[in-house]
C-alpha cells in the first residue's frame, strides 16, 4: 500500500490545520503522542524545544483567529509551552 504525504502525515499526530487538533487523536494538539514525539526529538535540548512551541503557539493563534475572528482566543500558552517547561 502506498502512503500519500497526508496519510503520513496523519500517522504522526501532527496538527491538523487551521483547527490544530491532532488527525489521529481528534483531540487538542498537542496530543500525548505529539508530546512524547517533540520530548524524544529536543531530548538533549530543552531551550530548543520550548522555542519551537512557542513559535508554533503563534501559528496556532493566528489560525485560530482567523477561523473564529468574533471569538477571544484564550491563552494558548499552557496548551503549546506550559507542559514542556521544566519542573
């Protein structure tokens, strides 16, 4: 069987645009498998990580505007950065 890029895609619990829920999951993403997938990937570099969440977060917040621009977006921040700051 031969797997498109979208069913790759889906495969790996990246989020699915402009809803950012997770296509595998159908949850918030990012999901628990997305978690374990970016701690695995940045293991060696905390700072890296939180980075790239944040610059995701903004992505996700412009997304999420634009689909519902009459709706306050709440703080996205525990949702993309809260989970992987250091304890």
């Amino acid at each position: 069987m031969r797997h498109t890029e979208g069913s790759a895609r889906r495969s790996t619990h990246s989020p699915l645009r402009p809803s950012w829920r997770c296509p595998v999951c159908g949850i918030l993403w990012p999901c628990s498998a997305a978690k374990l997938r970016l701690l695995g990937r940045y293991r060696e570099d905390r700072p890296g990580l939180l980075t790239h969440l944040a610059e995701v977060q903004k992505d996700a917040e412009a997304d999420l505007a634009a689909l519902n621009p009459d709706v306050a977006l709440p703080d996205l921040t525990p949702r993309f950065v809260g989970w992987a700051q250091p304890r």
